[in-house]
C-alpha cells in the first residue's frame, strides 16, 4: 500500500530481482480500486472476463471482456479479442476495438497504442493525435507526458523502437511488472498539448504528470529531481533524491539517502510548498501525498507509520506497520490486524481491509470471493469469482 520507491539511480540492483518475480503475481495485485473521479460503474471480473456492476451490486454489464478500465466521459476502455476499444454504461461500443491498448479518458481525448507507437484518439474514436511515441499518458491540466526513444535493453536483449516486445512501450512505473524488466537506453520525456504541439521537448530521463500547476522532473543521470511549470522552466533547483506531486499546496521530498548493498538507509523524508522551502521538516523515513488533510509518514523502520497536518503535527500515532491514503472519509491502517481508521485514528471497520475506499465500496478479500462492502461494512456483490 505504500511501496518505498527508491531513487532511480540506487534502484537497478533491487528491480532486476524483483522483476524476476512480479508477473507472475501481477494479476494477483492488481488493484480494484476504481479510480477517482471515475463513473459509477464498478468493475467485477468472474472466470477471468470483465464486467461492471452497479451501487447495489446488480451487474449492469456482462462480464465478457477479457480486461477494461474505469469510466470517464462516459466510456470506458475495455478489451475483446486481443483488441482494445470504448463502451458506453450500456454496455455498447461506441468506439470499435481496434487499438493495442489504451488509457482512459481523463479529458476529451485519450491515449491509444497502436502497433509500437502511442497517439491520441478523441470521444468519437478519431485519431486526434497522431501515433508517434514510445508512451503517452493521459491528460492533467492540458498537457499530457510522452515518451521517447530508440533503443531499449529486455532482459539481456536489445531492441530498437521498430523491433521491441510490446511491453516495452510503457512508462518505467507501468512496466515493473512486465516480464523482460525493458529499460530505454536513450529515453526522454515531454509534454504535448491537445494540439499535439510539444510545448515541453522531451528532454528529461523521468517526469510526472503535471498536479498543480507543476510536475517533478530529474533532467539526466547526474541531476537529481526539481519541479517545472506549464512552461517548462525549471522553478524548483533540483536537489531532491525523489520527488512526489503537489497535492494540497505541498509535496513530499526526500532529501538525502545512502545505499548499504541492495538497501537504502537513512533516507529523510519531508514537504515543501511551492517556492520550494521545506514547509515541514525532512525528519521522516518515509512522506506520502496529502488526501483529504493528512499524509501518512513513517519515522522510523518497522512498524512505524502514521498520519501528519498541514503544520507537520502528528495527529494520528505512528502506530502501524502499514497504511493508505485517506479516501472517501477512511484509510486501511494496519497494526495487529488491518482495519479502516476514521481521520480521528480510530478503527471504524475491521473487515480485513486492504484496498481503499473509492465511490462508497471498497473490496475486501477476508473471503473467497473477493467481495465489495460499503461504509457500514455491508456485503454488496462479488468483485471476483473463481469457479
């Protein structure tokens, strides 16, 4: 629930292993969360086909598709025999599938995968932005992230942008858990407007999508991570080892860490505000994003982790060995056992939480089948169904 990202720079060593393991278990830890901001469908998967479900858990359309996404602007990614295209809440293509993957429509147009390039399509399915990059992401206040380059290292093998397996046409975050642990040896990002203008040249080995009027960026392999605006200037020095979004006027930082064989130790973790200054101090292992008032933070290794305002006070005990972000209203917090806290720390549900609440559902996996519950704790309908 809070993966302790490391620094690009010390992380090789750790994902060559790691990714060794995670596909086989990625189905497994997909999460089923619905996305914030998304439509009110729920996704259900039974037999290994996808559908959506409604509040009440009456299925609204049949699970027939063999992967989908969240809805926005009314549609939703789904994906039929091998292709990728859009629905409506009907259940209806409005958007054949005919595309190799897809993300969603987080503005009025979305990226799409079409052989080994990534352009954009708009709410009808016409191509709105020509296919030309290696990744793109969604839209986030007018400017979505793209992604270049020509060659690539899979494995012990290396490709060219004309020769690469698919899952190398992904974000590096997207492609922890594909097999091969695909690496650009070359790669840039930018930014592009709904023009397909790139008002940010790709320039930069790492970016995130913009929040807040800026976005984290590390410039090569000897800076470190600063913020940059809508412009592209560089408005906060790069001096951080790693660098989260803006969410409620300030963003974690981590300022300093060292490496002692495959792990990072005495790393500090804390906030600034938008002119940079650290408006809390880096005295934490370990920052999260601000939701809905507070962050989570660990202070030390080990069962360490609890919630922080705005001014940096500890309102909620560092208490836990894990935990989420707060939404809707709760948080899965775990110490002997996973519960949902209140933001008052106390445990309002114990259900053996482990994914957040999204809508009013979230799923709980006490049982088999996976099931959504609301607030109240309530069994609504099956999430996933094996028979």
């Amino acid at each position: 629930m809070s993966p302790r990202m490391l620094p690009r720079r010390l992380a090789g060593v750790v994902l060559s292993t790691a990714l060794a393991i995670l596909p086989a278990c990625a189905e497994m830890v997909r999460n089923p969360t619905k996305r914030a901001g998304a439509g009110p469908l729920f996704q259900i998967v039974h037999n290994g086909k996808w559908g959506f479900m409604d509040r009440k858990g009456h299925i609204v359309i049949a699970p027939v598709f063999g992967n989908e996404r969240d809805f926005f602007h009314g549609l939703a990614g789904v994906e039929l025999n091998e292709k990728w295209g859009f629905i409506d809440e009907k259940g209806t293509f409005v958007i054949p599938p005919r595309f190799d993957e897809v993300r969603d429509f987080l503005d009025d147009l979305a990226p799409v995968r079409i052989g080994r390039k990534w352009g954009f399509i708009d709410l009808t399915g016409r191509i709105g932005i020509e296919p030309r990059y290696q990744a793109a992401g969604e839209f986030h206040e007018g400017l979505a992230r793209v992604y270049v380059w020509s060659k690539a290292q899979c494995g012990y093998f290396k490709y060219t942008n004309e020769d690469a397996p698919w899952y190398a046409f992904r974000f590096f975050e997207d492609r922890i858990f594909d097999s091969g642990g695909c690496a650009a040896l070359d790669g840039r990002m930018g930014f592009i407007d709904k023009g397909g203008v790139e008002v940010i040249p790709p320039r930069f080995l790492e970016a995130q999508d913009f929040a807040e009027g800026m976005a984290a960026v590390w410039v090569d392999a000897f800076s470190k991570f600063g913020y940059i605006d809508r412009t592209g200037a560089m408005v906060i020095a790069p001096w951080f080892n790693q660098a989260g979004p803006f969410a409620e006027g300030l963003a974690a930082v981590e300022t300093s860490a060292h490496a002692v064989g495959n792990q990072v130790v005495d790393t500090a973790w804390g906030f600034i505000d938008k002119t940079g200054a650290l408006k809390i101090p880096d005295r934490f292992q370990y920052a999260g994003t601000f939701s809905e008032g507070l962050a989570r933070v660990a202070i030390k290794p080990g069962v360490s982790e609890g919630y922080i305002d705005h001014d940096g006070k500890m309102v909620i005990p560092a208490r836990f060995w894990e935990a989420s972000d707060f939404s809707d209203g709760l948080a899965v917090a775990c110490a002997n056992d996973c519960a949902y806290i209140n933001r008052s720390g106390r445990a309002v549900l114990r259900d053996d939480a482990y994914w957040p609440f999204s809508d009013g559902l979230a799923v709980v996996d006490s049982e088999e089948p996976m099931v959504y519950i609301n607030k109240r704790g309530r069994r609504i309908a099956p999430y996933a169904i094996v028979k």
